[in-house]
C-alpha cells in the first residue's frame, strides 16, 4: 500500500493496511494495539464504532518522525 496515494485529510487505513505498510503481520499490529503502541510502535489510531482505524494524515506524520 502506497501512503502517498492516499486523500491525507478525508482516510482511514485499516490493521490490514497498517500491517502491509510495515510490513508486519495483522497480529503483531493488534498486539501492539493491545499494549498500548499507539503513536510508538505503530501509528496513533482511532476507534470508530469499535473498529480500529488510523487517520491517513497522523500515519504519514508518524512515519516522517521516524525517519
């Protein structure tokens, strides 16, 4: 998955794209989810009706802080 592709302000990514864009597997980013890495390990996240969603903007902020 290409952040870039992405509207930044009006998207959400789900755990399975989080996943594919760190390459991790969906049960390690709901493990992280599950310690509280939010804005650490992975990107700060949302929860939008009980489902977990990260805000397309605060993923591609986070990642630019990481590099």
């Amino acid at each position: 998955m290409n952040m870039i592709s992405k509207d930044r302000d009006a998207a959400f990514y789900t755990i399975d794209d989080i996943a594919d864009l760190l390459q991790i597997t969906n049960k390690a980013v709901r493990n992280r989810i599950a310690r509280g890495g939010g804005g650490k390990d992975i990107p700060p996240f949302v929860k939008i009706g009980g489902l977990i969603r990260f805000k397309v903007s605060d993923t591609q902020d986070w990642y630019q802080n990481l590099v």
